[in-house]
C-alpha cells in the first residue's frame, strides 16, 4: 500500500543463534580468539525496547555484541560503507534487518529506522563514536548523540569488549589468539533519561564509551608470527629525530630509515625501547606534534558507489586541501564534476582504512578519498580529528 512505513523486523531465531554461534566457533578453533562473557549488566532487560551502546575499537565489536545480546536479536544500526559490499549488503538487508547509517552526515532515514525499531519494541544496537579508530581508544561520542537518547526515552546498556582491539587490530590483517571480555552494565534507566537535562546525559553516555584496551587488556598476550605488520599505516613519525614516513616495519621490529631507533613490538603489545612504550602513546604523540597553522594538499583518487550499490575505487579523481578550518575537494566521479567544501566542525570527523582511504559525504554520496601514498591517510584524518577537538574544546583521548 501506497505510503505504507517499512517495518524493521527481526533477525530469524534460528538463523541468528546459528550464525553467531558459527562465528564464535571459528574464531576459537580457527583463531584461537576466546569470548568470555558476563551479561550480569543486562539482567534487568527482559524485551525491549531498549539501546545497547558499544564502544567502538575494533572490526569484532559487533561479534561481541551479537553473542553477548543474542537473546534479544537486536537492531544494529550500521555504516552505510558496509552495505556497498554485495554478500554483506544482502546478509545485513535480508537477514540482519539492520538500519544504515551515512557516518558524520545528517540523515533523517537512520533516526526513522531507529525510531520504528524502538516503536516494534527491539533492542538497538548504536556505536555512537560513528565509527572505529585505529589505536586501542575510543573516539569522543558523536555530537547529537544525546539528544537522539533522550527522544528514545528507553532504558541504555553498554557492551564493552576488553581485548578486542589487540585480538583484532585495525592496522593489522587478521586476527590474533588471546582473550577477549565481554563486560555489560545499565547506564540509564527510562526514568532517569525522562528527568535528566541533555548534558547529564552526555556526560553518561561518554563515561560508558570511553575505553582505553591496551590498559583494559594489560598483560595479556596475543601472539603474532610478526607483531607490527601493518603498524607503518597509523604510526608515521620517528619519535628520536621527528622525520616523517621514513619508519620500516617488519619481523616484530619498527626501525627509522634515517636514524636507526629501532625498536620491537612484544606479544603483549609494548615497545622493547624507546620513549614509546605502546601504540596508542605513539599514536596520540603524532596527534600532539600535528602542527595546525600548516596546509595539507594533494591530487587523489576517488571511490564512490555506483548505480550497482557497489563500491568503485576508481570512479573519480580529484585535487584535495586542508587547513585548520576547512577541507576542499575538486575533481570528477563517474564524469561528473564533484566541487565539495565543508568546514571541519560541519565535517566532525572523517572514518578511514589506514593504508587505503578516508570517507566523506558530498551531497550525501558516500567518496573515498585515497592519497598517492596511502601511509599519509592516518595523518589526514587526524589532523581533522584534532581541528575539530580544538574547535569544540573537547578532549580526544
């Protein structure tokens, strides 16, 4: 019928316990990943509706939540990016019931979909860092967040996964054995959310997702035939002479071309030597050292979606600049001719694939930037992390 809503639905009993329970399986044969799980914080959510946020630190997250919530088949709201994968777009369509969502872009279909899951009585699953980093910390809540929670007006838990980040990091491909936690907590109950202003809620909210996995984790081991495989994408700066994209990382050691500090990456992720003594120290100095008053400029090459759904990585190209205020793209996709400019406080953040590429939206078409040297992605998104921190006065790590 004409103007008829779209309901949303559940995910199959069946086919989401056995799904899950699948993934759990291989992870701990053919991974050697362990999940333990205590649910003791969700013992008070009997059916929904209700909101499970999650922090967001690694590509297992959603494993984690999916297993530790499987009584309740949730609603994940999901990354647009994820349904331009044609076997992924018809599992999280078909089977997941899940709710797209174009990541630092106003989009009134997500708070739609989120709204009539909440009216069916699911439990929806929100990451609301609104996308993943590439250390082991979470990113600041996305803005509006908040506000979205206070509307819902439904009880809030959180699943937090410890270790997760180190048995899969970003910057590394695959997986690594180890131990994984999954921990859950209520953050909110309806009425507190019906009597608190929306900064209270704020403060909740960031308190539950803030989370450090290398201090959560500490002392655990996760093995690696070579541990920094991959590192040469989100750690770029030697730190003994400051020279830039100059570090070689290979057989568990990162070494600088110019200098010669070398150092090793344990199974427990900690540095040998050095002034670093673990990724994210390293990573969040960079941060620091990133000079603002500078300008960031280059030709690159652009992926969109196509009329299939499907993502071309080579669908345009384009000139790029950045300045402490603003990012500008000029180019083509697909022929046309793209001429984007956003501030960076209207951009807020940009999600990324170390070593590929970073997203934006131009007229609300999902681009994927990628620099002739794809090191120089994490420098890209972190100079427009730390812009746009500096302009709201917030904190990012």
């Amino acid at each position: 019928m004409s103007g008829t809503k779209k309901k949303i639905g559940k995910p199959s009993r069946i086919l989401y316990s056995a799904g899950f329970g699948i993934l759990r399986a291989y992870f701990r044969i053919f991974q050697g990943t362990k999940f333990t799980f205590d649910r003791s914080g969700l013992s008070d959510l009997k059916k929904g509706p209700a909101l499970i946020i999650a922090p967001h630190i690694s590509g297992i997250d959603h494993i984690c939540v999916g297993i530790a919530c499987k009584k309740y088949r949730p609603t994940f709201v999901l990354s647009e990016h994820l349904f331009a994968k044609p076997l992924i777009r018809f599992i999280l369509t078909h089977f997941a019931h899940a709710v797209s969502k174009k990541m630092f872009c106003a989009d009134t279909g997500t708070i739609m979909g989120i709204m009539r899951a909440k009216n069916e009585g699911n439990v929806i699953v929100l990451f609301p860092e609104g996308r993943m980093n590439a250390v082991a910390h979470t990113y600041p809540v996305t803005p509006g967040t908040a506000e979205l929670v206070k509307r819902l007006g439904i009880p809030v838990y959180c699943v937090t996964s410890n270790g997760a980040a180190l048995a899969d990091p970003k910057w590394y491909k695959g997986f690594r054995p180890g131990l994984v936690e999954v921990t859950t907590s209520k953050v909110l109950s309806a009425e507190e959310i019906e009597k608190m202003s929306v900064s209270k809620i704020s403060e909740k909210i960031d308190a539950a997702v803030l989370h450090d996995d290398e201090k959560a984790a500490a002392g655990r081991k996760f093995p690696a035939k070579d541990t920094v495989k991959g590192i040469d994408g989100i750690l770029y700066k030697c730190p003994e002479c400051g020279e830039e994209f100059c570090l070689s990382a290979e057989n568990c050691k990162i070494k600088c071309l110019l200098c010669g500090f070398e150092t090793e990456l344990s199974d427990s992720y900690r540095f040998a030597s050095g002034r670093m003594k673990s990724i994210n120290e390293w990573f969040y100095w960079q941060v620091d050292m990133l000079d603002l008053g500078a300008v960031m400029e280059e030709n690159i090459k652009i992926g969109a979606v196509g009329e299939d759904s499907n993502m071309d990585y080579s669908a345009g190209y384009g000139h790029l600049r950045l300045d402490r205020n603003r990012l500008t793209l000029k180019g083509k996709v697909f022929g046309e001719d793209i001429d984007y400019s956003s501030e960076l406080t209207s951009l807020g953040g940009t999600p990324y694939t170390p070593n590929r590429e970073f997203d934006i939206y131009c007229r609300k078409k999902l681009l994927y930037l990628q620099p002739r040297d794809p090191r120089t992605v994490v420098k890209w998104v972190t100079f427009i992390d730390k812009a746009v921190a500096e302009a709201r006065g917030i904190k990012l790590y």
